[in-house]
C-alpha cells in the first residue's frame, strides 16, 4: 500500500531525511507534486546530498523512484540533476521514471515568474523565479506542454507556438520584454527530448500495478502544508497541493490505497521569503536559531525566518491531511536554549483564537499565547534510544504531543540517517 509523507509546516521540515531514513523499508519512491523550486538535502556517510527533482529514495541502488504527473518539471534542472548523481556515483536508468502527463517548465515560464512578481508592487510574492507557479498557470490553462507532447518534434512545435502567441503578447505589449521565438526554444531542447524519453512511462498506471503486486509505495511531497495553494497562507503559497489529498491526483492513484500519512515537523518553525509568521523570532534569537540551524534554503540559498514551534498550525495540518503519526527534525538545534516557547494559540480584537484561521488579517496581525518549558545543555546528537535524551527534551516532545494531538513516532537530532531516534 502507499505511505505518504507530508511537511506539516512552510516546507524545509527535514522531509528529505525522513524519506530517505523511511525508503530503505519501501519499494518505490514517488514524488506526486511541486517543481524544482523544492530542494530536499540528505546526508549519507557525511556527504551532502541537494534534490529538486528526483525523490530522495534514488540513493538506494535497488529502488524505484518516480515522478509523477503533479510535478512540473525543468529538463534543465533535471539533467543537471542526473548528471549531478551520475558524478556521485549513483546511475539512475532503469531506477527512474517520469510520469508521461506531468508538464514542462521552458524559458518563457522562468521569464514570465520573475517579470511578473516584479510587476505585483506591494503584491509581490517573492516567488524563486523558477516558473512553477506559470507552468502550473498553463496547465489550468490548457495551453500547457505535457511530457509526451515534449517528446514528439511536430507536438511540440505546435504547442510551443500556440504558448508564445499568448506569451510574446505579454512581453511585448505589457511588461516591454523581448519576445521569444519556437525555434530556437525548439532547437534548444533537443538534447533534453532525447533524453527524457528513455524514462517515460504511464506512472498512474505502472504505480496501481505495482501496489497490486504486493509493492510498497513512498508518497513524497514538496515544500509543506501551509504553503498549500487551497489551505496555506495565501496568496503566499505555492502553485500545487503539497497536502496528502495532492497524492491522489499528483500520483492518479485511489485514496483506498493510501495506508498510513507521515507528517514530519520541524522542532521550532522556519520560513522562506514573504507571508504572515505568528511566532517568528525578530531579535537575536531568531539569528541564533538561524545559524545553529543552517536554516538557508536548500534550493536559493536565501535565509529561512525563524520562530517557535506553532502548535495551532501543525494541530489543523494533522487534521487536513490525518496524519497518522509525526517525526520531529532538529530537535538538537534547541539545545542550549534556556527556555523554548510553544505556541499554542493567538489573540486577536480581544478573542483568543485556538484554531488555523484563513482570514489574513487576524493571522498576519495576531498575538501568540505561548506556553514555556525549561531547555536542556546535554548534546544529544548522539543520543539514539528515547529514554536517553534528557529530561526537560522528552517533557518538550510530550508537550508538543499533548497540543497537536498526534504521536510523536521518530525524532531526528542530526542530519545523518543515522542521528534518528524511534520513540
């Protein structure tokens, strides 16, 4: 049957780790929504590891991995991703397969993100500029350019040109940019529809075949349930639905088959670029938290905001995804920490307010109520039984578990697969 792992924040919770740590136990990885906009970061033997594209499980020689028709994907990104294993060491034909309905992000979506959050003002979403959210826009759209269509020379130019009407439009008359010709896009991507094809199948169809035989399936998202395009913080949000509902549509298999839903939590609360962030951390602290963490985004490098673990959110993301159980990341980041705060709920106009709200205003101008415990000083990195971490870090965990109302299964204090507790 079919596992799902799901972020349970704003994405960045570690999900790379907790696929990579939960794959060596599956049969095929399966990634089901996003774009090369993500980056998952797994450690192995002390060698950093940077995805975008391609599920983590790829770095288990026997595994299947499988990108699925809700991923928008870059031949560019994804060759470079290829031949990024390839000089690792790592091969990936015959262990990768590449949903033939999943869209193609070109040139122009690249252009038109970036051109476009440029032209929003005060609106501006602080996009990656790496055209997911146009690409997602074309597919809805219906002048969208699928991997089969890619993959046939007269399709291909078709649609192409069909897409540059519209888009040379823009550029021309509205935002005074060049305009790009079908030609050279055409000849320009050549390399990547030889490429690709060799990888090309009917996912939906391999996948529900594959559970019918018995095989175990890893579900993996993107970025995180508050950056969802229907229950995050919009307008800052991404352009698919990372929740556990996506894996259906983004893997086009039945929700009979999902068995179990894995959330993983990030032990305080991180955010990249714009958007609302009740309990972020605006004086030292959060700059402490920042560099013990490495909190950098593993796709732009851009410094990810700070904050105390919100126990509001992650309670209504176990609801909308029902999740199952939780694995806690960067636990050992908090040591050192004389007190650590726990949101557990807000005030707003003078109500207090114990649940997610979608109303922007309450949520981006609201006051956190917050419970504290005492911090610990003991290293845990090396910690591997629950019973061994110290006191005051096993009263913290219980303390979460109590506001989320979900069992805290793993807890990883490190970024090695190895520096991972089963409680």
């Amino acid at each position: 049957m079919v596992t799902v792992v799901v972020g349970t924040q704003w994405g960045d919770e570690g999900k790379g780790k907790v696929i990579d740590y939960l794959a060596e136990k599956v049969d095929i990885i399966a990634r089901y929504q996003g774009g090369a906009n993500a980056g998952h970061t797994v450690v192995v033997n002390n060698y950093k590891y940077i995805f975008h594209l391609i599920p983590s499980g790829i770095l288990y020689p026997e595994k299947i991995c499988v990108i699925g028709n809700g991923v928008v994907i870059d031949p560019v990104s994804l060759f470079e991703e290829i031949e990024y294993l390839k000089k690792n060491g790592i091969d990936v034909e015959k262990k990768l397969f590449i949903a033939e309905n999943a869209h193609i992000t070109l040139p122009y979506h690249k252009l038109l993100d970036q051109v476009e959050d440029k032209f929003r003002g005060k609106g501006k979403l602080g996009t990656t500029g790496r055209g997911i959210g146009t690409t997602y826009t074309d597919k809805f759209a219906r002048i969208g350019i699928r991997v089969i269509d890619f993959i046939d020379d007269d399709v291909f130019m078709e649609k192409l040109k069909i897409a540059l009407e519209v888009k040379n439009y823009l550029f021309r008359e509205y935002y005074k940019e060049e305009i790009l010709k079908p030609e050279k896009i055409f000849n320009e991507y050549k390399f990547y529809r030889e490429e690709i094809k060799k990888f090309v199948i009917n996912a939906s169809l391999f996948l529900n075949e594959e559970i019918e035989r018995g095989k175990k399936i890893l579900a993996e998202g993107a970025q995180g349930t508050f950056l969802d395009i229907d229950f995050g913080t919009y307008p800052y949000v991404t352009a698919s639905n990372p929740i556990a509902g996506g894996v259906c549509t983004g893997l086009g298999i039945s929700p009979k088959k999902v068995e179990r839903v894995i959330g993983v939590a990030k032990a305080y609360t991180t955010r990249v670029g714009m958007g609302p962030f009740p309990t972020e951390i605006k004086d030292g602290l959060g700059e402490k938290l920042r560099e013990i963490g490495n909190e950098f985004g593993a796709t732009t490098g851009r410094p990810r905001r700070c904050g105390w673990f919100d126990a509001v959110i992650v309670k209504f993301a176990c609801i909308v995804n029902g999740i199952d159980e939780i694995v806690l990341t960067k636990l050992d980041v908090l040591t050192g920490f004389e007190k650590i705060k726990i949101g557990v709920g807000y005030k707003y106009g003078g109500k207090i307010i114990n649940n997610y709200t979608f109303n922007s205003r309450v949520f981006s101008n609201c006051e956190v109520i917050y419970e504290e415990v005492n911090g610990w000083k003991e290293s845990i990195g090396n910690v591997r039984k629950y019973k061994e971490l110290p006191k005051n870090a096993k009263r913290y965990i219980e303390k979460i578990e109590e506001k989320i109302g979900t069992k805290i299964t793993k807890i990883s204090v490190g970024s090695s697969r190895e520096q991972t507790i089963e409680k």
